[in-house]
C-alpha cells in the first residue's frame, strides 16, 4: 500500500498530495494537523484543542477493517513499545528487505 501511495503521490505531484509519517505526526501533531488542514482547506482547530487538552476524539467512521471503529473514540499516543520488543534478527531482516524503502521515506538504520 506504502508503494502504491507513493507512486500515486509522485505522479499527481506535491500540490495534490502530502505525505505524512507516522512519528512526525505523532511528535508535532498539532504542526502536521495544521499542515494537513491548510492542504485540503479545513479548520483542524477544535481537533487541535481537543488533542492539547488530552481528550480522547470521537468519530463516527473510520476504514472498515480498523479495529478502532467499533470504540467510536481514541486517544493519540505514540507507540514505539515495538522497536524495542524487535529482535535483532528481525530488526536485520526489515532491514535487509526494505531497507531501501526506509531510506526513501527518511528514516535511519
């Protein structure tokens, strides 16, 4: 899906789409929500509060097959507990395979 995205992403160009990765959204969220919303033209503000103020966001749909769906709300928290729960051998293996994709989208070995 990342390859797909991609590919669509370079050939409609940058003023038809954005990418956005997971840790920079999750490190400056309100930033990224603020870039995102100027990009399609909508006021994230009162998401922006919602988030400074700790609550959890409420949603009525999501993708099917997010499991997320079914709770109807979350609460933003970056997750890295599997970086350390990786072993090195798995950790040599996604290196190995898709390490030229990690590199493409900017994060380090």
């Amino acid at each position: 899906m990342n390859l797909l995205a991609d590919w669509l992403r370079r050939q409609v160009g940058p003023e038809k789409a954005l990418l956005i990765r997971y840790e920079d959204f999750m490190l400056e969220t309100l930033p990224v929500l603020q870039k995102i919303g100027d990009f399609i033209g909508v006021d994230f503000s009162n998401i922006q509060q919602a988030i400074d103020r700790g609550e959890k966001l409420s949603f009525s749909h999501a993708i099917a097959g997010n499991r997320v769906r079914m709770q109807g709300e979350l609460r933003l928290k970056f997750d890295q507990e599997w970086r350390q729960q990786l072993s090195p051998q798995d950790r040599r293996m996604t290196e190995i395979l898709s390490g030229w994709l990690m590199a493409r989208y900017g994060y380090e070995r």
